[in-house]
C-alpha cells in the first residue's frame, strides 16, 4: 500500500516544508481537472538534438526512479522524446518495488519483484526501442532513506562528468518517503557532477494542489507518439495498474484517479537545486574525521607541504578547503596574511577555535567556485594559494571554474600548491590525479616541484624563479 505518514519534506536537508497529512493510494485524492491550469502552464522545455534551448547541449538523460513505474509516471514522455532524438537513455531504478502489495495472498515480495523487474524492463523498451536496459540498484522498497549514500555512489558511478547530462529524478517532497530519498540522493550527485537537475511530481498530483508544488516549473510538451508510447508503458506496469488478484490485499494500486494526472499531452518537471551536505555532516558526527590530529599521513603531508613551499614568507595566502584548520594553523607562521575558505559551518567552527590566536588569520565560510569571500575579489593579489584534499570534492566542471577564479586572484610571482590523496575517492567522479592534470593544464603556470608516493601527490606550480638565493641574496660558492 502507499501511504504516507511522518516520513517526508520536513526531515530533507535544507527543507521548509510543513508536515503534510497522511495519505493512501484509495483515497479520493485532488481531481486532475483542479491541475489544469498548472500543468498546462510553465516555462516550455524544448528539445533540439544539441540539448535545449533552455540549458547547454545535452548528449544523454540520466533518470532515476524510486520504484518500478516512477520512470513512466513522472518522465516516460521524456525518455521516448531523449530517445528519439539520439541522445543516450540511462535509467535507474533504487528498488524492485516489493512491497507494493504487503498484504497480497498471492505473490510474496519475492515474487513481486521478479514481477515488477519484468515489467520496468517491458516498459523501457516500449519508451525507448533499443536503448540499455533499466539498471535495478536493488535497495530495499520503503528504506531508500537508509542507503542514501550507497544510492548516491552508485548513480556518481553512471553520471561521471554530468556537465552534458540531465539528470531526472522523483521531486523530494512528492510525499513518500522512497520518492523523497531518490529526490535528494539525485541532488546530492548532481552537486557532485555538475549535472542538470529536475525532478517530477508523482503522488503530489494526488495528496496536493496547485499551492503545495513550486511556481518554477517547466513543461515538457509530448506529441501523439511521445504520449501513445508513454500511455503503452504504463500499461506494462500491470501489477499497478491491475489487480494482482479479487483477493483482498492484491487490489490495484494506481487508479483511474491518479492515472489522469499522468496522461496529459506534456509533463511537468520542477528545477532541481544541487546539494551536497556529506562533508558538513562528516564534520557534524565527527570531531576529527580525516585524524589530522593523530593520523601519522596526516602529520607527514603537512610537513611535505611547507617545505615544498618555495619562499620563507608569502604576503597574502588563501587556503581553499580548510576543514578544522591543522594546515592552516602551520601555513599561519609562514604568511602575513592567510584567507582560510571552507564550506563546512561544522569544520570552520573547529577551525576558529584552533586558530583563534594566529595572527594575520581570516576564516571564511565558501562555497567554491563562485563563493568567494568579499576579502577576495578578482585581482585579490594573493602570492600563494594551497588547495589540499578538497579538489575532488568538486564537479569537474567546477573544479575548472575553480582554477580560472584561482588565475584572477593570483599575483605574476604567486605559488599554487596541490596535495591530494592518491587512492580512488568513492562517490564523487574525480580522484587526485584528475585534479592536479586539471591544474596543470588550465592554470598556464610551470611545474616547480612534485612529490609522489604510494598515497599523497605534491604539485608546486610557480613561476620558474620564486625563491631567493639563500645567505642573505649571495649564491654560495663550490667548496674547490
């Protein structure tokens, strides 16, 4: 049965929303006429086979459903269209949608997912002919919510660079609890990507009105084949749209009520805000999470880090991902003026406490690329910039961002130093290698030094005479 209880919009990060009552799939829900005016209205998405004329050129669509029939429901239109017009089709599924008839007397959940898998595979390929199979994530049907991380690596893993991606997903206020999940795991990884993000309303057409879903929205229109070809595949979900059986407990689960939301002559799909708050609750749940306290890595690529610094002294410094401060607390003795940046209230508020008392500090809360602190405006003059283990905590189509606002703030003489993990980084698409290649090819600055070892990769990049001769300014002389 779908239902909702105290499961929902309230407990999402970053969420406004009030409670909303609880609801079952067999109660009268909103008449689709009441809709009307607001799916037939919104800004028009429209395809071309670059992308669309809204957004950059697209070259696939990613969508990612809570449960078998989601896909179909809220974006079956999209898929036959992004199909159609050649671009790659991906669609994921978190769960087998077992638990749709918990008190069915003929199929067990076991069965129920053989079931369902069959029927998201016959749908597929009724949107889009010929196209990859669904990808079934199998995570368990009414507990999305518990795996939201392994939901995130696992679409991170299908998205990669998502600058030329859409991203679509269950909108994270539809109302049940799996749809919310899949909404905020979706922006999470599109935070992570740079992919486009939008997401769709499924059982909010049934619980709400016009009032509860947001003005911004924009409205995919779907011609006689789009809607034939979307109208076929949710009559292939047939365990939702039939009765399992006459038994009690196998009655049908999507009504003609609901159904009429759906078969309109265009979709509505609402933009999606990227949001990722992994490293502020890390910071939150752990007072050290990355050891720089105890861990002997830690305390070695810290004292890497300062004597591959080329100068004694540096003017003006930023260090862009700060976390609780160790690096910068070190970084303070060798620079009049340092900028610590990070996006983690949690981490910034360790990092005042322990820098509290180091003179010529600033810390600032960032989020980078665009976030940069007023102290920081372009032409800034900072004569070095240190950028260790937050690289790959970017989309890459940030983190390229990031190197051109680095360039705008950066003195003729500054110094860019890189340190980074060497080991794979799961969960997000770039790793330490990826980062410094960025840096390297983008920031038009020489290699000075390196370091490598089995886990952490120094990159000094500078002008090819930073450092000045030692003794005073006189070059020593051989010994003969």
């Amino acid at each position: 049965m779908v239902s909702r209880g105290d499961t929902g919009a309230p407990g999402a990060p970053g969420s406004a929303t009030p409670p909303l009552p609880p609801f079952t799939h067999d109660t009268a829900g909103t008449p689709a006429a009441a809709w009307d005016a607001y799916a037939a209205t919104g800004a028009a998405l429209h395809w071309t086979r670059d992308g669309t004329a809204d957004g950059p050129p697209l070259r696939r669509v990613v969508v990612l459903a809570a449960h078998p029939d989601d896909e179909t429901l809220g974006a079956g239109g999209l898929i036959h269209l992004a199909h159609r017009l050649g671009l790659e089709v991906s669609v994921l599924v978190a769960t087998a949608g077992e638990g749709s008839h918990p008190g069915s007397p003929t199929h067990t959940p076991a069965r129920l997912a053989v079931r369902r898998a069959a029927e998201l595979r016959d749908a597929a390929a009724l949107l889009a002919p010929g196209a990859a199979p669904p990808r079934l994530l199998e995570l368990p049907d009414g507990g999305v919510a518990d795996h939201h991380e392994t939901l995130v690596v696992r679409v991170v893993e299908v998205v990669g660079d998502g600058r030329d991606t859409l991203l679509v997903a269950t909108w994270r206020h539809d109302g049940h609890p799996d749809h919310e999940a899949v909404g905020r795991a979706a922006a999470t990884v599109a935070a992570r990507t740079g992919a486009r993000l939008l997401e769709h309303p499924v059982w909010a057409w049934h619980w709400g009105t016009p009032g509860d879903l947001p003005a911004d929205r924009v409205r995919l229109p779907l011609d006689g084949t789009a809607r034939a070809a979307k109208a076929a595949a949710v009559a292939a979900h047939r365990s939702q749209v039939a009765p399992l059986s006459g038994a009690p407990g196998d009655e049908v689960l999507l009504g003609e009520d609901l159904l009429a939301h759906v078969a309109r002559d265009g979709e509505v799909l609402l933009p999606g805000a990227p949001h990722d708050r992994a490293l502020d609750d890390l910071h939150r749940s752990v007072a050290d999470p990355w050891g720089v306290d105890r861990r002997f890595y830690e305390r070695r690529k810290r004292a890497l880090l300062l004597a591959a610094l080329p100068r004694e002294r540096f003017r003006r410094a930023a260090e862009l991902g700060c976390s609780t401060g160790a690096l910068a607390a070190d970084l303070a003795a060798r620079c009049d003026e340092l900028h610590a940046l990070d996006a983690s209230p949690a981490a910034l508020a360790a990092a005042r406490e322990r820098l509290a008392d180091a003179p010529g500090v600033t810390v600032h809360e960032a989020r980078l690329p665009g976030d940069w602190p007023t102290a920081l405006p372009a032409d800034a003059g900072l004569d070095l910039v240190v950028v260790s283990e937050v690289g790959y905590f970017l989309s890459p189509l940030a983190l390229e961002r990031l190197v051109a606002e680095v360039a705008a703030r950066l003195t003729d003489d500054g110094t860019v130093v890189l340190a980074h993990w060497r080991h794979p980084v799961t969960g997000w698409p770039l790793d330490g290698a990826a980062v410094h290649a960025t840096f390297v090819r983008d920031l038009a600055r020489p290699v000075l030094a390196t370091w490598r070892d089995r886990d952490v990769e120094l990159l000094v990049l500078a002008a090819d005479e930073v450092a000045p001769p030692p003794d005073g300014g006189e070059r020593r002389q051989g010994r003969g």
